[in-house]
C-alpha cells in the first residue's frame, strides 16, 4: 500500500485547531487480522471483544491491559506502516503546510515579538 492511494494523509481540520493524521493501513491490518482470527476459531474472537467490552468504560490502565491481551492473544502485528522515502516525503510536506495552519500555531505567530531593550550607550557617541 502506498501513501498515494489515500491510505495515509495529513490536512487540517474543519475548526482549525490540529492536524488529521489519517492512516488506514493500520485499520485495514487490525481488522485483516479479525477476519482471519474468526475465521480460525470465532469464540476466541468473541472472547476478546468481550473482554474489550468489558473495559471500554474504565479507560486507562484497565483499557491498556485489555488491549495488550486481545493483541496478545490474537496475535497481532505491531500499529506500523512502512513508508517509501517518496511516501515519507510527501507525508512530511503535508504535515508542514497543515502545522502552520492550525489555531494555536496562528495564535503563536500573532504573539508580538519579544522587545529587546538595550541599555543606554554610555559617554559621549563620536
């Protein structure tokens, strides 16, 4: 897969404050590895979705240990997705012109520069 088939891409969102990373070759690995694990053996999928859903409120550490044992125990790859130099280039420049564009990047810059004040010359100038 390829950056350039929209699988991975970087732009602006609609309200301006940050950056949308989208990456779906990350999404489409998660859910190949779904479809194989059900088709391997079904309750053991439907057992690490109940213990997903069983945490899902909690958050935090709770959520962070479920997660790690349905990974675990369906024998998931790592959330990684190999980039091209071209691909990695591409993405670079698209977060650099999305970056900028943000609220608080625009907030920053309209920050007026710091005053430098230097001290009085002392004596008489020649």
């Amino acid at each position: 897969m390829s950056a350039q088939d929209g699988m991975l891409h970087a732009r602006i969102d609609p309200m301006w404050m940050s950056v949308l990373l989208r990456n779906r070759e990350v999404r489409y690995g998660t859910l190949r590895t779904l479809a194989e694990a059900w088709g391997e053996d079904r309750q053991r999928v439907i057992e690490a979705l109940d213990l997903l859903a069983d945490v899902v409120g909690q958050g935090g550490e709770a959520w962070d240990a479920a997660v790690y044992d349905v990974e675990a125990n369906l024998q998931m790859d790592e959330a990684e997705t190999v980039l091209t130099h071209v691909d990695a280039y591409r993405l670079a420049d698209e977060l650099r012109a999305a970056a900028p564009l943000t609220m608080s990047a625009r907030q920053e810059a309209r920050r007026p520069a710091e005053v430098i004040a230097f001290p009085h010359q002392q004596g008489e100038v020649a």
